[in-house]
C-alpha cells in the first residue's frame, strides 16, 4: 500500500507543523511506511480546492484526509497487518 504525507514548514521557524509531526510519529508507532513530502503551493491550492484545509494531507491508496487524524491511521494500520 502507498501511502503519502504532504507537509508543510512555517517559513519563519523552519519547523514543521505540530499535526505533520503528530501524523508521522503516529504512523511510525504503528508500523506504517510511507513516504513524506513538502506541499507544493499547487499542490497546497488544488489540496483546499478538494476540501482539504489543514495539514498534513494524507493520501493512501484506499483514503484521503487533512489534519492529524488517529482513528485513520489506526484504520490504516489494520489494512497494512
């Protein structure tokens, strides 16, 4: 299963976002691999254009969500065991 994290860095702070860290910290708890990358701005654009207003987004093969969400990445984990 493919599974992609898009991100994003406060300019300011270089930092990562709270829920992008929480998202990834999450799935490495429960096993999951996925690959991460920094949101483009179309990629930002067509994210909000979809309903998609925070981040992280999250995009698999069988979902896609914004913001840190533990109840998908526990249901992500059952698919992937």
């Amino acid at each position: 299963m493919t599974t992609t994290i898009y991100t994003i860095t406060d300019a300011n702070t270089g930092r990562e976002c709270s829920n992008c860290t929480a998202t990834k910290k999450a799935m490495d708890r429960q096993g999951i691999t996925y690959q991460s990358r920094e949101m483009t701005d179309a990629e930002r654009e067509a994210f909000k254009k979809a309903g998609h207003m925070a981040a992280p987004v999250v995009i698999t093969d069988a979902d896609t969500w914004a913001g840190f969400r533990p109840d998908k990445i526990l249901t992500l984990a059952g698919r992937e065991s």
